[in-house]
C-alpha cells in the first residue's frame, strides 16, 4: 500500500486521468480522495458518483446536468456532476458498469473537454481530473463487450490496482485499531475497546472477502457487542451468526437458572438485537451527516440503493428516523 500511495501521490501532481482497480472494499474511493488531497486542486470539489447504482435513464442527466424543460419534471436547470467538480475532481465509481450509449459520450468529454447539458446547446469548458474505478478486469471486459476499447485507452492512463486485504495482512491490525478508536468515539462508549489475542489471530487469518468494508463493519460490531473494553474472537462474529459464543461468567450470587437460560438463547433475540444496533446505527449515522443519504450510505459503507431499501423497510416497521435528502 505505501507503493500504492507514493504512485497515487506522483500521479496527482500532474491531470493525468487515473484507473484505480481492485476488488470490492478495498478502499478505491479513499485512494480517490488521497489523489484529491495530494494534488494541486485539493482545495476544489471532490465528487464521486456511483455509476452502477444510478438508473441508466438517470445517468446521463446526473452527470451532463440539464436544462429546463429538457424532460418531465425538468422544471429548472440543474448543473451535472462534471460541473460540480469544476476545478477539482471527478470520481466515477464502477464505471465499467456505464452503458454503451453513454460511455460514447463519455469518452468525447475525455477528448474534448467539454460538455453540453442535456436539452441544452451551450458547450461549457471543463477543468478536472477524472479519477475512475471498477472491480473488474479491464481488458477481459473490453473482450466481452461491456467497455468500449477506446475508452480504456483513455482511462487508463495511469492504472494503479489496490490489492486486497488478504494479500497486505500487516495492515489488518493497524485499520482494527484506528477503527475502534474513531467508532469508540462516535458511539460515545468512552476508551476505545482492545483486541485480545484470539480476537486478533481471528481478525489475522480471516480471508476478507469485502476487504477493508467488511473488515470495517467487523470492528462497527463488535465495538457493541464486547464487554468491560475488551472484544474477544466470540464478538468478532467471524464464522457464524448461528452460534451464541457459552462465555458468560458466573457472577457472586448469579442465579444459575438465568445463566443456563442465557446460554440457550434462541437465534431470534440475537437477529432482534443486531437488528436494533443496526436501526441506531443508521439513525446515528443520518444524524451526523444531516439526514444526507448520500453521505450516510459512505459512512456505513454500504451503496445508496441498500441504504434506501433499509431506510423503507424502516419507515414501513414504524421507526422514527431523521428527516433524510439525497445531497
């Protein structure tokens, strides 16, 4: 990762357009924003946007921006993402998964630098960097058909792949820490917990098949679940949500009967307490970012269509939440 970071940090003194690639989780976007902040234009915008998670007849809008009365419901111009980023960068998140029809268009803005809003005939003059990403292979996806050949030549000036978390596990220790610090604050639970030695032989021979994000909602867990400060491997959840870990302590004067029936709770009041941890944390992380569903779904580390589908199903089971925009 520091070779990872010293190209990432060369490559954004110039405007040179950057190829993350990598795996689902691996940190893309944060690389993205370290680009940003390393660069010259690190006091202008820096705007993501999730090409896969936004329906193709939205897209071109959202990105190009529009004029009024370019279609139903366009009752006042709108600038795109392209111009939000004037003077700072652009990052295109999953762009592999942009159709055809619009990674034409993509790449004549790659071209000419320029763009024009959608109903519009104005050509406006762009000043950015394009920063994009996938988690696929790039040349078997031009084989098969999903990226136009031209546009990966354009892209792909400066490539740079992020290697999963399986293949840097020095890492995993050091992320652990600085995520229990910053959760240990956020949920306000005072010191922040320590890892014990079987939590952190379970955290180091894991495989991490969501990297950093699945790592992330590990530590998000189990900063909860863990008693008196200290997480063992049982709070990590690592294995199975089907097993409850038989660790409970035999207290002076405890009623056994009470522990023997702790032992044998039922998976259901485990999924009810998990469910109302996750019910606080999306209305904390609502509050914290402003009812923005858009930052929101970054900080939990989740896409902008699962937190929708959670907030409804939210809403539907009578949850009080935060009043929530899109920005």
């Amino acid at each position: 990762m520091q070779q990872v970071l010293e190209m990432a940090c060369r490559a954004a003194q110039t405007d040179v357009n950057i190829m993350l690639l990598g795996e689902s989780g691996v940190g893309k976007e944060v690389v993205s924003r370290f680009v940003h902040r390393s660069s010259p234009r690190s006091q202008a915008p820096f705007i993501a946007i999730n090409c896969a998670a936004i329906p193709e007849t939205l897209l071109e809008a959202t990105l190009f921006g529009f004029e009024k009365g370019a279609f139903t419901g366009a009752l006042q111009s709108a600038p795109g993402k392209f111009e939000q980023a004037q003077g700072g960068t652009l990052m295109l998140d999953e762009v592999t998964e942009m159709a055809a029809g619009l990674q034409a268009k993509l790449l004549r803005v790659l071209q000419e630098r320029e763009i024009e809003r959608v109903g519009g005939r104005k050509r406006i003059a762009l000043d950015l960097r394009i920063v994009a990403t996938s988690n696929r292979e790039l040349q078997l996806a031009v084989r098969q058909g999903v990226l136009r050949e031209d546009l990966y030549y354009r892209l792909s000036v400066f490539p740079l792949r992020i290697p999963p978390l399986r293949e840097r596990r020095e890492d995993i220790l050091p992320l652990a820490t600085s995520m229990l610090e910053h959760y240990a604050a956020r949920f306000r639970l005072g010191a922040a917990p320590q890892l014990d030695a079987g939590a952190k032989q379970s955290l180091q021979s894991h495989q991490w098949p969501g990297n950093v994000r699945e790592l992330e909602n590990v530590i998000q867990r189990s900063a909860i679940l863990c008693s008196q400060g200290v997480i063992t491997a049982s709070d990590l959840f690592l294995q199975s949500f089907d097993v409850i870990p038989p660790s409970f302590p035999q207290l002076p004067g405890a009623d056994q009967t009470f522990i023997d029936a702790a032992r044998a709770t039922p998976r259901r009041d485990l999924d009810a307490e998990l469910a109302e941890n996750e019910r606080q944390l999306i209305a904390d992380a609502l509050r914290d970012n402003h009812g923005s569903k858009k930052l929101t779904a970054e900080r939990l580390g989740i896409s902008p269509r699962t937190l929708r589908h959670k907030l409804q199903r939210l809403r539907e089971a009578g949850v009080e939440l935060p009043p929530t925009h899109d920005g």
